[in-house]
C-alpha cells in the first residue's frame, strides 16, 4: 500500500460537532479500534440494495472486514472519520493512499440518515484531514445506478472529473485548489450555503418554539425568571407555556413541574434563569429529555461550569444562546416569543438584532421602538458559548421579515468565516454594527466580557471593510445609520446639496460633510440662476444654499426637487429652523418629488438626536447635529459604493514554489521546534519561493569575506556601493544597535564596518549581511502579521526607520483580490508619493500591487510564518526591490477557517 505524510498532530481532525441539513447535530471523531462494534453495527444495519452500492455486490461477509479496516487505518495509510449520534455511528469516510497524492475515497451512511447530508459533511472535514496527508486528489469508484452519491460528489462545489468504465464511475476531485483557483470559491460557497441551510434548521426551535418552558422562575415577583415568565405569559403562550421548579406547585398561576420529564409535552426551549451553580445539571437533564435548545441568560458561570454546559449541549445536540445574557425574543412566529428580561416589547419590524452587552440591546430596541423600525429577531448571546454573530447573520439572511441586521459584537470567535457571511448578506441587506474595542482600554473591557479573543482596531477594520459592513463609532452613529438606510434609498455618490433657512446652520453642515469625507460641490452657474429666481431676495445659491428665513415652502420644496433632479448630487442635507414665520419641516413633509436619492434633515431645536418624521412617501430621518447626519450619509455612501464595486479576483502568480518555501520551514522546525526568526540564507530561499525581488545580498562571517563579497556586489549595484548589516538572532532591529552601514564604495569602509560591529556586538553578532545598494525611491513596509484570531493580515504603508512614528499602515486580510491590493495602496499616504509627487517621477505602482499578492500569497500557503516585515522595500520607476526582510515562524497548523462545525 503507498504512503501519505501522516498530518501533524495540531491538524490531525479531532472531535467536532457538527449539523446535518435537517439541523441535526452530529459529532465527528476520527474512527478508533475501540469503535469497531459500533461501525460493523452501521454496515450490519445497511439495506440489500445499500450493500450493493457500497460493496459493489450484495453479501455481508465484508462487512466485519470493513469495519476492522476503517479502525485500524494508520495514519500512513489514510484516515477515517465517523459521526455518532449519541451512541451510533451514522455514517463514516475513510480515505486511502493508492499512489503518492492520491488517495481513494469511500462514504457510507446510515440507512435512515440518508438525505439528511451526512455524507456531504463528512467529506468536507475529511478534506481538510487528506490535504494535510498531503494528498492532492481524490478518487471514488462509484456503481453509475447509485446515483445519490454521485450527486453528492457533483454538489460538493469541488471539481470533479469522471470516466465511466463496465458500469463504474471513477471520479477524480482535486483537493489542493490555490487561493487564485476559481474551483476554490465555488467549493467554499456551495459550503457556505448547506452551511447556512443546516444553521437555520437548527435555530428554528429556539426563535420560532411550539413550547417553551422556564427555569428559575421563583416566588419572588421582582426575579428575572419571573419577569421572562410574565413576558412570555403576556404575549400569549397559555397552553405552551411551562415552569420548571424543585418545589412549587404553580407559579404566578401556572403550574410548575420538577422535571423536564414530568411537563406534559417536550419544549423545544428551556429558559435558563436558575443560579449558576444548577445550571449544568439542568442542561444535562434538557438534552436526555431531547430539549432542542436552551436561552441561559444566568452570569458568572466558572470555567467547570461552562465546560460541562458545553458538552451537555454537544452530546445532546441543543442549541444555546448565552450565558450571560438578557434573552431572546422573535416577534413574528405563530405566537410571539418574548423571552428576555429588557423590559421593552419589541415592535414588528425590518431589524434583526444581535448583540454581546445585554445594555447595548436594550438600547437598541428602545430607539428601533421609538423610531418605528421594529425587530423582527433579537438575540443577546452574551458569552456566546454556541450560538455566535455568524449564525445570527445567517438567520436574518433566510428571514424574508429582516431587512437591516444590526450587531454589537465584541469578539469574533471566526471571523474569516463571519466576513464571507457577512458580503454574502450584506449583498440583500446593509450589515451594521458598533466597532466596540477600538482603544486599549476598550479591549480590555470587552476582552473581559468573554472568553473569546478581541482583535486589534487594524484587524477589525480590515475585516469590517472588506466585508462591506457599515461599522460605526458610537451607539448614537450606529442608530443614525440604521435609520437613514431603513427610511432612505442609498446616495449615487458623496456629493452632497446643503439647503437651509439659516446660513449660519448650512456652514456647519458643510464642515460636517467635508470631515466625514464628503464632498459639497459647486452647483454651477446654470443651477445657481434657476435657483435665484425660485428663491426670496438675498439667498445664497452656490452650495450651501442659504435660502432666507422668509423662504416660502412651496419654494423650498421646489428647491430642493430642483437640485435633486440634475444629477450633480448623490444626496440632499437640509438645515431647518423654525421661524414665526413659517414652520418649514412642516411644509416639506407636505409633499416633495424627490426620488432616488437620500434626503436627511439637520434640526438643531429637536429633543431627540435621531427621528424618523412621516412624509407623504416615507419617513425624513431628522438629526438634531450635523455631525450625526453627515457621518450617517457617509455611511450609507460607503454601502453604495461598496455594492456597485466589482468582487474583486485573486491574480494568479507565476513563478511560486510553495513546497520549497514549506521545506526550508519544515527543516528549521526541526531544529528550532519552538520557532524563531529565520536566519538570512532561509529566509531569502523563502522569498525567493514567491517571487519576492529581494537585492543581491551575500552573507558574511568574517571581514574578509564582507570585502570579498562588496567587490561583487558593487558591480550590481546602480550607486556602485554596498550596505553592510549586522545579524544575529537575539538583535531584533539592527538600527537600535547601530548595525547598519550604508554607502560602502572601498574595501577599507567595508573591513572597518565589520570590524567595528564585532567590536561593539560581540557574541551577539552571527555575522553579517552585504547587499547591493539600490536607487533611491519611495520607502514602503509590507508585512504579514498571522493573528491568531483573525489569520493573516497584510499590512502597508510608508516605510524606513521612522516607521513607527509614520504610523502609516493600512491592512487587509488574505487573500489579497486585485482590489484589495488597490486599496492598500491608495489608503496609505504612500499613494501621492508613488504616483509622483512635486515633478518626481511615478513609481511602478503594478510592481507595488504585484509584491503585496506576492507576500498575501505567501502568508495563505504558509501559516507556519508568524510575522514577515519587507522593510523597506524600495520603489522605483522601473519596480520594487525588498532590501530587508526578517521572517518569524512557529510550528502552526490551523484548523480550515470555512468548515461548518458548532462552536
């Protein structure tokens, strides 16, 4: 039997629970001798006609054969996984090395679990197990009348190529798709969507329950089991509604039982408000009784008291939301689930909440109440032990009610898995939410609120843009902008008309457009006289537009059409006052033709920062500052931009060589097993790899050895010179140490240099670097920092030794599209000096680009490098050239960010 590299033990699959399509939870293992018994039942359980397609015929005798091969495959051989329910095995995939990089693939499934995607499931996991065998390629025999594994081969989104052979397909499926193959995107979507599928399943129970029962529901009227209780009696659930006490016998009026066994019917959700010390047993005894899901809105949970939830809710296969929570509320199922202790109803509405700070709910629904938005799902998740933002997103995607989907998350448990959801959901509906954790003391707040990891401002920002979601600074930010895209189409673009019957109001408005990087445009001379003659005496027509305080509504209702329907701006801010005159917020819900562009309005005599007023077709959103309203049309501006923008591809490079850079990884590993900095000979070798223009360097241990290699390196360079610096691996930045020379055009400079730094470094020093110097040009820093939440992230900007006093970074996550790579560079305030800047001559911007795909790329193929800074990597106008690179790297094997498992 051939051979695949056993995967290493940080990535070898273990436990997981996972869902079927039906919502069914399921775990996944890896098969073991010990579950042998278990799989020959699975086999021994097979139908007639399921043995024949398996086994290619209909005896029994392999069965016992197959059971003990899935058990005791070693992991040079291939690998085999099985899902158990409770105590059965339900199905099992098992993979075996038939020539180096390929492996034969084979599935089997449980008769009555058939249809439910099982198979589908257990595939993709084992994906992700084979390509760490480093196997490339799958093959699967498969009898051509069974054509329900053929479509589950066909519908995996992998590429699948087949020959038909006496009845058998052999299908062959690639494994290791490249970020820039488009096979790839079509697997991670065709997952995405059973994913999503599966999720909402799930969910059903606990938004939309036939029965629910509460726990903690004491005789004390003021406790919050008490208050869910009202709650939920109030909106009507009579009959379907029970109490779970040790001791009472009803409890405000409704009987009370002191088991889950003993309630008249099964819930499908438990509310879980008893103390923290009873909640592990409860969970337990829920998921024997077959409970679907639990809402444990309980705090101060310990470490042993969360571990042993965790995995009642696993072993069960409950959904959970929280701990630590204020509760759940649906307000469109067959009754109204009003499970929660906020102290607000909830209005049917267009929003779906999710949020971490039960504080931060409740003042979200009070001003969607207020504002007359509504809730269509509310969820706090508190410490989100299972349920996350990532399946709220997916719930408000198949909610046809849900219009808006507004979170406060303070924490991503997955976040590269949370952006793809979010630009999927973000293309039917906008994504918004408060970017909480921005400043240090922040994240130390919010890093206590949950065990999950907080990410830095960088990351997050990274991934809220790329995700084009609408990622606010305050809650008020957040509010304003809900508002303005629930009541208001999005703006054609960032221009903005400022009209107003109080100048003084207009140059403010003006102000706050131009610092949320809005523009107020000239509105040209054409314009201008039209609005004149509409206009009373004394206006001002340019942009603002001041039109008087004596200014007629009818007028100013036509002023505004006027400058709407020229197409010189994307949206239309009003500045009004009242007068004695004339009320003019009156006059303008009157009646206006505008249509199709957003018009907010600026009332500084309001009570309230944020109204939504009626007009006769639809609601003005009126903001009392203009600040709120200027960053509020910002926002809707980017959601604009961001639909119309191209999806952006990964470029394919050439000239990569991802498994040399592996070995030389792998090799210093063995020797470094806790990681370290690469030493100057690997980490070009890895650079060279991926195509990085690295300048002609040579490495040197003596000073004799230095003057040698400046009398070659000079002839390569354009200043006919060299650098000279210090190595060593405990000298993390050479310029601290005073190790670096520049300009070295003698042998005697280049003897001294070296001489001096053994001098002054002594042990510390490893040797030294001589390279060619380059032209001079535009300093930039590339790097690669691999957060440990959030994966890799490129990072640019201006670069040199001041490049933490520039502060100059932008980011993106890998991989990089053509788009993002754009971004980065014209985000930095590198941009204006790479296009040419004062008479210079532009950089090559495409060389630029080039490199960062070149360093995302790298990142993507290698997770085992930790930290990568090219710095400075010198523009020119004729490309890019790195002339200094340190690499970090560290025994890594994480987990596929993309597969559907429950937390």
């Amino acid at each position: 039997m051939n051979a695949v590299h056993p995967p290493p033990p940080e990535s070898r699959t273990e436990e997981r629970h996972v869902l079927a399509a039906d919502g069914t939870m399921v775990r996944l293992a890896p098969a073991r001798p010990a579950d042998e018994s278990a799989v020959r039942a699975l086999f021994e359980g097979l139908s007639a006609d399921s043995l024949h397609l398996r086994f290619f015929g209909p005896s029994r005798n392999s069965v016992a054969a197959a059971a003990r091969r899935i058990c005791s495959v070693r992991a040079q051989e291939g690998g085999a996984l099985l899902a158990w329910r409770g105590d059965l095995v339900v199905g099992a995939a098992e993979f075996y090395a038939t020539e180096p990089g390929e492996a034969e693939l084979a599935v089997t499934v449980a008769e009555d679990w058939h249809h439910r995607g099982v198979g589908t499931v257990l595939i993709e996991h084992l994906t992700e197990l084979a390509r760490s065998a480093g196997v490339r390629r799958w093959t699967a025999d498969v009898l051509s009348e069974n054509r329900p594994m053929l479509r589950v081969l066909q519908d995996m989104g992998l590429p699948l190529h087949r020959r038909v052979e006496a009845g058998v397909v052999t299908a062959v499926i690639p494994l290791n798709l490249a970020v820039d193959d488009p096979g790839r995107e079509e697997f991670l979507a065709a997952m995405g969507l059973r994913e999503r599928q599966a999720d909402t399943a799930s969910l059903l129970p606990l938004f939309r329950p036939t029965t629910v029962a509460v726990a903690g529901a004491g005789r004390r009227p003021d406790s919050v089991g008490r208050a869910i209780l009202a709650n939920l009696a109030a909106a009507g659930w009579d009959d379907s509604l029970f109490v779970l006490h040790p001791s009472a016998v009803e409890i405000a009026g409704i009987k009370a039982y002191a088991h889950v066994a003993d309630l008249p019917r099964l819930p499908d959700t438990v509310v879980v408000a008893v103390p923290a010390q009873a909640v592990p047993a409860l969970a337990e005894e829920c998921g024997r009784a077959g409970v679907a899901a639990l809402i444990v809105v309980t705090a101060g949970l310990d470490g042993d008291q969360a571990r042993s939830v965790r995995e009642s809710c696993h072993r069960h296969g409950m959904r959970m939301v929280g701990p630590n929570g204020v509760g759940v509320a649906d307000t469109f199922g067959r009754t109204p689930l009003h499970a929660d202790f906020t102290g607000v109803q909830p209005v049917p509405g267009a929003a779906g909440v999710a949020v971490q700070s039960g504080g931060v709910g409740i003042a979200l629904l009070r001003q969607l109440n207020r504002l007359g938005i509504g809730v269509s799902t509310f969820a706090s998740l508190g410490d989100k032990y299972d349920i996350s933002g990532n399946d709220m997103l997916q719930w408000f995607e198949t909610d046809p009610r849900t219009e808006l989907a507004v979170l406060h998350l303070e924490s991503f448990g997955n976040p590269r898995k949370f952006s793809r959801i979010a630009r999927r959901v973000g293309r039917r509906m906008p994504v918004l939410t408060v970017d909480a954790g921005r400043s240090a003391p922040g994240r130390r707040a919010a890093a206590s609120h949950t065990a999950a990891a907080v990410t830095p401002t960088i990351a997050r920002g990274a991934l809220f843009r790329q995700a084009g979601v609408t990622a606010a600074h305050s809650l008020g930010d957040l509010v304003a902008a809900t508002a303005l895209m629930y009541a208001q189409p999005l703006p054609k673009s960032g221009a903005v008309a400022v009209i107003g019957n109080a100048g003084g109001l207009g140059v403010l408005a003006a102000d706050a457009c131009a610092d949320a990087g809005l523009t107020v445009p000239y509105l040209g001379a054409e314009l201008e006289g039209k609005l004149r003659d509409l206009l009373p005496s004394g206006a001002a027509c340019a942009n603002p537009v001041d039109t008087t305080a004596t200014v007629p509504g009818e007028s100013l209702r036509q002023a505004i059409d006027l400058i709407a329907s020229t197409g010189h701006v994307g949206a239309v801010l009003l500045t009004l006052a009242p007068t004695a005159l004339a009320d003019p917020m009156a006059e303008l819900t009157r009646g206006s033709a505008v249509r199709g562009i957003p018009v907010a309005v600026v009332a500084p005599d309001r009570a309230q920062a944020i109204e939504l007023v009626p007009a006769w077709h639809g609601a003005f959103p009126v903001f009392s500052d203009p600040r709120t309203a200027a960053v509020a049309l910002a926002h809707a501006r980017d959601r604009a931009m961001w639909l119309v923008r191209p999806r952006g591809i990964v470029p394919h490079l050439a000239a990569t060589e991802p498994g040399r850079a592996r070995g030389v990884i792998d090799a210093y590993l063995a020797d470094h097993p806790g990681g370290g900095w690469l030493p100057p000979d690997d980490c070009a070798d890895v650079l060279d790899a991926f195509g990085v223009p690295l300048a002609p360097w040579r490495r040197a241990t003596s000073a004799d050895q230095a003057v040698a290699a400046a009398r070659t390196l000079r002839k390569l360079s354009p200043l006919g010179a060299v650098a000279l610096k210090v190595y060593g691996p405990e000298i993390a930045h050479k310029s601290d140490v005073g190790g670096v020379y520049l300009g070295l055009a003698e042998d005697k400079d280049v003897r001294a240099a070296y001489t001096d730094l053994v001098r002054r470094l002594g042990h510390r020093m490893h040797g030294a670097v001589v390279q060619a110097m380059v032209a001079p040009g535009v300093e930039l820093i590339v790097g690669v920092d691999q957060d440990e939440v959030m994966g890799p992230l490129v990072l640019f900007g201006l670069g040199g030794t001041r490049v933490d006093i520039l502060g100059d970074q932008a980011a993106r996550l890998s991989p990089l599209t053509d788009l993002d790579a754009k971004d980065l560079v014209a985000e930095s305030r590198a941009s204006k000096l790479l296009y040419g800047h004062r008479g210079a001559a532009p950089c090559d911007v495409g060389a630029v680009e080039d490199l960062l795909h070149r360093v995302s790329r790298l990142a993507d193929d290698l997770p085992q490098v930790c930290e990568l800074d090219l710095n400075p990597a010198v523009a020119a106008p004729h490309g890019v050239t790195v002339v200094d690179a340190r690499i970090r790297v560290a025994p890594r094997h994480p987990a596929d960010p993309y597969l559907p498992a429950v937390r």
